[in-house]
C-alpha cells in the first residue's frame, strides 16, 4: 500500500510504503535485541550469537544499503551496535541536519506471561505482535521506511537526514546514544559541523481519548533522573542479642521518612504541564495541584479512567520519589550492619536536583546518608519551533477533530545523550489508537504489540513532517500560523 502524499503543499513527492514498514517491524521484532544481552535466554539458546543489537543495526544497514543509501554499524563495545545513516543535502546544506533517532535495544520478557512469541514477529488479526512493537522498533521501522521514501523520491533536500537507531538505551546508553555522542559526535553534525537543528525521537506522538475527545501528544519536554543510594549503617551482632543500632531497621524508618515526604511534596506546574492539562479539559487539576493535593487527585480520579494515564497525569505534577530496591542483612540471626535502598527521582524541569538531595538528607536525618549516583537534568525544548509546527499541520490534515498538544513524559530518553550536543529532541512517533487501546501499558509490558491501523496513519504524518522540514529550495517553507 502507498500513500499518496504529493501536492502542492509538500512540495516532495513521497513514496511512503506501508507493507516495507510492517515487514521491517516484524523482521526488527524476530531479532531479539535484549538489553541487557547477557541477560537473556536468547543468548543462551544460540538465538542471539551476535549481541542482537548488533544483529538488528546490521539489519537496518542492509536495508538502507540495497537502496542506494550508505549505513555505518558502528560497535563501541563487541554486540552492542548501532547504525548510523545519512541522506545528504541536495548541494551545500542551507540548514543544519534533521535526525531521525531511535534505539533498537528492547526490555526482557516473561515469555510465560505472553499470548505470543514475543520475538515471533506475528501479524494477527491487523496487529503486529511481540517484544519492541510499541518501545520501539514501530519507529524503527516508520524512520526506515521514510528513509527509503526519501530516497526513492529524488527530491532535493535543504538539509542533511541523518538516521541513528542505537543500541542501549534501555540500560542508560553507555553503548549506544550517550557513547556516541561523547566519541563520535560528529555523527550528528553536519559537513560544516553544526549540529543537527532537530531529532525526532520515541514515545511522543500517540493519540488519548479523553472524555470521548482525542489528543495527540507532541513530546517537548522530559524529566531529569536522579539514581540515588541511600546508606546506613549499624552495629553488627548476634540475633540473639538485640541493640538499638540496627541497619535494617534504620533503613525502614528512612525509607518510610522518604516516602512520607513524598505524600506530601507539593505541585510545580511547568508552563508545558499547564497548557497540557489546560488543552486536555483538565484545567481543575492545574490549579487544584498546587495548594490541594489530594483535590487535584480526586479530579484525575475521577476523569481518567486509564490508570496508567492517571499516575503519568500525576507525576507530571511534581518531582517524584520512589523507592525501590532494598538491601540489608543476609541471615535472620545476624543483625546487620549495613543497608542500603535505591531511590528513583524524577525532576521537573526547573528543579535544583542538588537542593532536592539535601532536603531528602534532611528528611532522613541521621538515619541514613543520601548518595547521588546517576544525575541527569530535565530536559526542555521550545514548543513554537519549526518542526513543531509542522506536526501540528500534519496531524490537523490527517485526524482534523483531534487536538495535538505538547507535553512532558515522566521517562527518561535518549533525548538527555543528545541534549549534551544542544539538539532538540522532540518525541514524534505518531500513532493513532482505539480509545481503549492499553498502549502505555504495553511499553515493557506483556504482550506488547501495535495495530497496522496505528502505523498507516503515523507514517504518512511522520513523512509529511519530515520532507516538509527538509524538502530543498523547491518546497516551499513552512510559515507559522499568526496567533
Ligand atoms: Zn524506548
């Protein structure tokens, strides 16, 4: 099936072939790139001899290959490859290079908790089943196949594409975005060594249905991480012969102290999570969340029936606590004398992380010390851009009863690599869903898996938006609407 895109509004003739998009996402989902790689049965099986990144990055550069269009697999560690590919500017670039990013690591999977193979790459009944259908080979696939569009297209183009599916992103990037960016930032520049104006990323894009209206969400923004220990000590000693200077039971009360405080943090609402909810009917929530927590809990509650929804609705409010990882003792007649609790905290842009640990410090008094281990800011890209823009007119031609906002997502992406290099990342893999579609449900889920339906509607959008963006001299330029 083809999509016939051209007009005069475009000014690129695009190609877009939805099949070759499918076909790649199963392919993409049969070849089981576990993160971690050791981890996995896969491996064990002889399934994986490759490091299944590496086989998926070679995959890709194959396909980009037969069609004329040069790829890199670029390993910075033996296994754990990524691909790297660019279309060049028709001529001298007049403006710097688009990325399309995305990683081709996938989460492990309880294989016994699944309806299907998770790496059988199965289409049922129009949806698309097994592990990386929705986080995130869908868009691995969708940037393949505007890729090949591109090129097949002849077009001129005003900028650089570059394409960059990277291995593990799943486990913090090390091997993949955040190595690549430290070692080989070139990649992401173009010839004169500007760094790329824009990269389209994962999770960003998708429809909601709320309140029988349906939103599509323009990733702008993503919250800072903040891996954290906490550490106690205490006497060791016999079981026998309790004493009050116990690890363990000191570790309770801090992590109790935390979570207590956590109950009780106040909302911030950013300038994005306020029109956010604004544009979403929940205008309530905005102005409840700051001075009545548990009013503003109440509205989510009762106007969010996804429970998913719900919880990323309310950890958009505030900077978020978790606990959860906790160690001390390792026999029930020995008292301890350590413990130790691992903490995940999620930052709102705007918020001092440094000050937020000496506030936790303070909470857990003597008790504990807090220990940063992993520090990552928030990240936060203008929401009036260009290409913003270009989503918003795309996802108007295409769905013009929805409403497209832009939002902040409470995970972190490979977005913090890229933001060391200055370049926007902007959550763009767009998808139209059923209502009652558990799509959030699905990332690192059981039974992950995406509705055809879904992807014919996101690849023309992904491609309108993309050729709109760096389509050459001959497209015209986007102008934005007045206000
Ligand atoms: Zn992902």
């Amino acid at each position: 099936m083809s999509f016939d895109r051209a007009g005069p509004d475009l000014g690129l003739d695009l190609d877009l072939d939805l099949d070759e998009c499918v076909e790649h996402l199963r392919s993409l989902i049969r070849i089981p790139s576990v993160n971690p790689p050791d981890g996995g049965p896969e491996v064990a099986a002889g399934r994986d001899p490759l490091g299944g990144e590496t086989a998926a990055a070679r995959y890709c550069a194959e396909v980009l290959g037969d069609a004329g269009i040069a790829a890199e697999v670029i390993e910075l560690t033996p296994g754990r490859g990524s691909c790297v590919a660019r279309l060049p500017a028709t001529g001298p670039a007049t403006d710097p290079p688009l990325i399309l990013l995305s990683h081709l690591d996938v989460v492990p999977v309880d294989a016994e908790s699944w309806s299907r193979d998770p790496f059988g790459g199965e289409l049922i009944d129009g949806v698309v089943w097994g592990r990386g259908a929705v986080d995130m080979k869908n868009m691995v696939a969708m940037e393949l196949a505007v890729m090949l569009a591109l090129k097949r297209s002849g077009a001129s183009l005003r900028r650089d594409v570059i394409f960059v599916a990277v291995a593990d992103e799943e486990a913090g990037g090390e091997h993949g975005a955040r190595g690549l960016v430290e070692q080989r930032p070139e990649l992401f520049h173009d010839g004169d060594g500007r760094p790329a104006a824009a990269a389209l990323n994962e999770v960003g894009g998708y429809s909601i249905t709320l309140g029988g209206r349906r939103f599509y969400t323009i990733q702008v923004a993503e919250k800072g991480i903040v891996w954290t220990r906490l550490r106690t000590t205490g006497t060791p000693g016999h079981g026998s012969m309790p004493h009050t200077d116990n690890a363990a039971v000191k570790l309770a009360r801090a992590v109790d102290a935390v979570a207590a405080d956590q109950a009780g943090r106040s909302a911030r609402m950013t300038p994005v999570v306020a029109a956010f909810l604004a544009a979403l009917g929940l205008h309530d929530v905005a102005s409840l969340a700051q001075d009545d927590p548990a009013a503003a809990s109440a509205v989510l509650a009762n106007r969010v029936t996804d429970p998913v929804m719900r919880r990323s609705l309310d950890a958009m409010l505030r900077d978020t606590v978790t606990t959860t990882v906790l160690r001390s003792g390792k026999k029930v007649n020995v008292m301890p004398g350590a413990g130790e609790a691992e903490l995940d905290i999620r930052t709102l842009p705007g918020t001092d992380q440094a000050e937020l640990l000496a506030h936790l410090q303070r909470v857990v008094g003597d008790q504990a010390s807090v220990e940063p281990v992993v520090a990552l800011p928030a990240v936060e890209w203008p929401a009036d851009a260009e290409i913003v823009g270009l989503m918003h007119q795309a996802l108007a031609r295409a769905d013009p009863d929805a409403t497209a906002v832009p939002t902040m997502i409470t995970p972190g992406t490979d977005a913090k690599a890229l933001a060391q290099l200055g370049i926007p990342c902007y959550g763009f893999a767009p998808l139209r869903l059923e209502p009652d579609f558990p799509f959030l449900e699905l990332f690192h889920g059981h039974d992950e898996r995406v509705p055809i339906s879904a992807l014919a509607f996101g690849l023309p959008v992904l491609g309108e938006v993309v050729a709109r963006y760096v389509g050459g001299a001959d497209a015209p330029k986007y102008r934005p609407q007045p206000a």
